[in-house]
C-alpha cells in the first residue's frame, strides 16, 4: 500500500514539474517561425534536395513492394505447409503391424496383458 502511494505522489511530481517547465519555455509566434524557415531556406541545400523528393510516389512504390514479398512469403509459408502435411499422412499411413521402419512384420505389444500372454501360450 505504501508503494502505491509513493507511485502516486511520484508521478504527480512528475506532472508539476512538466506543466511548470512548459509554463517557463517561451512562446514562438508564427512570424518567427516563419523567417527561421526563410533564413534557413536559403542557404540550406540538403532541405531543397529533400522538397525535391517525390516521397508520395517512393511511399507508394515501397508499400507496393512490401505488399508483394509479404504476399510470396505468405505462398512460400502455405507451400511448406502443405508439403509437412503430406509428409505426415504419409508417416501416418504406414501398416498397424509395421514399426515405422518400412519392414512390416510381426511386432510383439510392449503393453499387453498377463490374460493376454497365457491365452497366446495355451493356443
């Protein structure tokens, strides 16, 4: 219960203290933004280079690509898939008298009865 309210009066310290330090920053107007960004325009190549960019069109052409390879794994993921399942109906398949090695035969049960056994003696 103490841990709690310690959590409690932690976090509400924290949000004085936000609230206190946003009530001290100064305030930008738009104007000032806006001669920032003209100053800065100016004499700042790598920012033409990045308003030159067609970042619409190089979006559209990665969601479409992604799209793609996600859609050919997903094919790759459902081809595995089904070669598993096959390889295991075909493990299933095997005769109930075969121990699964392919040799077929007569394979003594491991679990079987002491009924059972003195039956198959008497016969």
């Amino acid at each position: 219960m103490y841990s709690l309210i310690s959590q409690i009066t932690l976090f509400v310290s924290f949000g004085v203290i936000i609230y206190l330090f946003i009530k001290a920053v100064p305030r930008i107007t738009d104007e000032e933004i806006q001669t920032l960004e003209q100053q800065m325009g100016k004499n700042d190549r790598i920012a033409e280079f990045f308003h030159r960019l067609p970042l619409e069109k190089i979006d559209a052409w990665l969601s479409k690509t992604l799209e793609k390879a996600v859609r050919k794994a997903k094919v790759a993921v459902l081809k595995i898939d089904n070669r598993l399942t096959a390889l295991l109906t075909k493990v299933r398949a095997t005769p109930a008298g075969s121990n699964g090695n392919g040799g077929g035969g007569n394979r003594t049960e491991l679990f079987s009865t002491r009924a059972d056994t003195k039956e198959s003696k008497s016969e």
